[in-house]
C-alpha cells in the first residue's frame, strides 16, 4: 500500500515541546487542529492538552495520564510510556511553530490525494444524475474549501484600519462625485450611497414590469463602460442571469447604446443606419469587461466557485445576481422550508460579498401583498419568502413606476375623471422611483429617474423635472 505523506517526528516533537512548555501551544493552536496529526494517538493527544490548558492545568505527562485514565483511554494514545517518550523527543521548543507547518503541510497533501481519488472514481463512475460539468465543480468547491480551511480571523490594530479607512475619506474627498465605492452611472444614486460600495449585499427589488433586470443592466453595463474608459468608479463585472440569455442582455445594451427599441431589435426590423449604428457599437464595446454567466438553475455553491474564478483570473469588481430566488440551496435534499433556503442564499451572498471584497447586488421579488394596496409603493414587509433578506442586506432598493399601474386606470374618455387621469400621465409619463429603503451607513430616500420603456433604459432625471416632482 501507498504511504500517505506524514511526519511523525515533528509531530512527536511538537506534543513533547507543548509539555515541556505550555506556552507553546498558544502559537500554534491557530494554525493546527486534532484531525490534522497524521496519526489518530497524537491527535487525541493534542486535543487532550488543548482542553487541560484552556481549563487553566498543567499540561504534561502526569496530568495527560490522569486524564486518559478517568476517561478509560489511556491505553488508546499507547499509555504513560509513550507520554514519556514524547517529552524525551524534544530537541527544542523553539522550533514548535516549525512543526506545525510541516504537520499542517502533510495534511493538505493528504487531502489533495483524497480529493484527487474521489474526482478519479467520480469521473470513472458513470451516472446521468451527475453531469460531469457538476463533477468538475464540486471539485472546485473543495478545493477552494481546503486552500481556504486555515484562514484564521486575526485582530487588525485599530492604527491599520484608522489609515485604510483615511484613504477611502481622501479617495471620496479628491472624487468629483463624492464616491467610494463602483459607480452606478447614476449621479443621484452616487450621491445617495457613495457608489456600490465593496463588501455589501444590496438588494434591488420590485414587482414584475417594474424594471428591476433594466435597472440592474444598466448599472452593469456603466460601470464596466467607465473601467473600459478608465473614468472614477468603474469597475469588471459578473453578470449572473438566471432568467434571460446572454444574447438577450446584449440586445438590451445594444438597444439603449444605439436608441432602437430592442424588439425590433430581436425582430429584425430595422433600417440599413440602424444595422450602422449596431456594427460601431460592437467595436466601441467588444472589449467591455462585463462577463455574462446565463446557466439557468444555478445553486448557491456554484455560482460563489463561479465568482471566486473570475475574481481570481479577472480581478472582477461588481458581481450583479437576477435574481436571487431562482438561486437553490447548496444541498440535493429537498429543502422542508423555502425561507430556509433563500435565508441561506442571502446569508451566503453577504459572505461572499465580504470573502471578495466586491459589492454584490442582487435583484429580488416581491409579494404579491403589493397588488392589493392602494398605494402600490413597496415596502420592506413585501420582501418575498424571507425576513432574512431585509437583514442580511446592508442595502435595500425598490423600484416603482407609478405610470405602469395608472396606465391600467383609464376611466371612459370625453369624461371629468379622464382630463384628470391624462393630467396625471403627463406628470408621472417615463417616470421611476427609486426608494433606498434601507442603508446601513447612509440616509433612505427616493430618488426620480427617467425610463424609456422602448429602449429599457434608465437615465438621470433633468434638473427642470426634478423641481417639478420634489
């Protein structure tokens, strides 16, 4: 049989450092655990001394023999000899933390072979249920799992994070648009949250027709075009559509870049400029760092091994989520409870937000609770499935447009009530509000933006319709 990799001296000598010298095993007791000892005696072992030591005992051969002996297992860790020979195999306590990386080394070499047989039968085994697009990344995940398992939380001086937290006052301080974070393209929403800011989860919900996946695109598509322009605030991002397709989100940006409505787009119902205007486009953007990931039903567990591999081979900036419901849980099993499951994606997104260092936004529905309301403006209680979403979110955003619901209003025409309802469509006509309902470090509000239905575009509203909206 094959021998696994090990080093049974170091780890000998380590236990033997840490009883001789107690002290020890606070410098290495953040990088090792008992499942990584190579052999299960020295792991029972080092668990034991661990437990003596954090209960304020002396941690050596005696007291480690009267432990084993009053839980009947002192023959199991090779009795009071072998507790001897442990202390009588040190050569110096000061090359403890020496050991322990080398018996933490072992241990990652042991689970890369593990991992490695496991892909090995996986792939060999062959099982319709288990698409080998699924094999590939469930070995990605634990992989990742393993290169991440050491990474220890530490404590950051307060000097450390006082000048980071200075840069990022004097970045928004030199920044003509006062923004901290990627830009949206939008000057108000900029101004209201500093830009998307790195490591929040922000929600973007509504109700269907509102303009959630229009809004969402658009933020996408503004701030990769300022990274590829190299203007403030831009940034590479992760687009995951698990409603549309890639091509479909294209039309979109096409047809707001080029002014054609995007069904006549798709149609193929345009003039010879038009086809003009679509070819310049694609070589003004064929470089835009925005990546596109279409896979309908995608789990949680996929898309953070998805956006670890872009953030690793494109530096990505902005991940943008359509949307969060359709995300499934990271486990097969059927889930008893559907809150559960969306409480475990938005917990999942926000450390994923933090582990990247990016802005994550995800669009979300709502209830239905909002149709039968007069006043139709959503509220954080209309959150669909899962209070979790509200808490989890350092940012919450609804979008409403009154004119999609006055629009199915039309009272007979050639009456009073029909002056007043076209008074009104005037007034509210390509009109959006956008309510930041929550914000963990910043104020809530309503801002008004321009949308064009025909071309799915948001826009800053004029300064003229603004005074006349307030």
């Amino acid at each position: 049989m094959r021998v696994l990799p090990h080093n049974i001296e170091a780890e000998q000598s380590l236990l033997g450092a840490i009883m001789l010298s107690n002290e020890c095993f606070e410098s290495v007791s953040e990088v090792l655990l008992p499942v990584h000892f190579a052999t299960s005696i020295n792991g029972k072992i080092y668990d034991a001394l661990g437990k003596l030591i954090s209960q304020g005992f002396v941690a050596d051969p005696i007291t480690l023999k009267a432990y084993f002996e009053k839980k009947d297992e002192l023959k199991d860790v090779g009795g009071g000899d072998y507790l001897i020979q442990l202390v009588n195999s040190v050569i110096s306590i000061g090359g403890v933390e020496d050991y322990a990386k080398l018996i933490y080394d072992m241990y990652l070499r042991r689970q890369l072979i593990s991992i490695g047989e496991n892909m090995s039968y996986s792939a060999s085994t062959f099982d319709l249920n288990v698409p080998t697009v699924d094999q590939i990344e469930n070995a990605e995940v634990k992989l990742y799992e393993l290169s991440t398992s050491n990474r220890r939380g530490e404590f950051i001086p307060f000097s450390g994070t006082l000048v980071n937290t200075v840069k990022i006052i004097e970045k928004a301080y030199r920044s003509d648009n006062r923004i901290t974070g990627i830009t949206s393209g939008f000057i108000d929403i900029d101004k209201w949250l500093g830009g998307l800011n790195r490591s929040d989860l922000i929600v973007l919900a509504g109700r269907p027709s509102m303009g959630k996946t229009a809004l969402a695109t658009n933020i996408a598509f503004n701030a990769a075009l300022a990274h590829l322009k190299n203007t403030e605030g831009g940034g590479k991002v992760a687009f995951f559509s698990l409603e549309m397709s890639s091509e479909q989100l294209v039309t979109r940006i096409l047809a707001q870049e080029c002014a054609i409505p995007s069904e006549k787009i798709r149609r193929g119902e345009i003039r010879e400029e038009d086809f003009s205007k679509i070819i310049m486009a694609e070589k003004q953007l064929v470089e835009l760092p925005l990546f596109i990931d279409d896979t309908p039903a995608l789990t949680i567990s996929s898309l953070r091994t998805r956006a670890r591999k872009l953030k690793r081979q494109h530096g990505i900036d902005l991940i943008v989520i359509d949307y969060l419901q359709l995300l499934q849980g990271s486990t097969d099993r059927q889930r008893e409870n559907r809150v559960q499951e969306i409480s475990e994606v938005t917990r999942l997104l926000k450390a994923l937000a933090k582990e990247l260092n990016v802005p994550v936004l995800a669009l979300s529905q709502l209830s239905r609770a909002v149709e039968s309301r007069d006043d139709k403006r959503p509220q954080l209680a209309d959150l669909r499935e899962s209070g979790s979403i509200e808490q989890d979110a350092d940012v919450v955003i609804f979008i409403y447009r009154e004119e999609y619901y006055e629009e199915r209003r039309q009272p007979p025409p050639d009456t009073d009530k029909h002056k007043e309802w076209t008074q009104k469509m005037e007034k509210i006509h390509n009109l959006a509000e956008v309510v930041i309902a929550k914000q963990r470090h910043g104020p809530i509000g309503t801002i008004r933006l321009f949308f064009d239905g025909r071309y799915t575009k948001f826009d800053d509203l004029s300064e003229s319709r603004k005074s006349g909206h307030e």
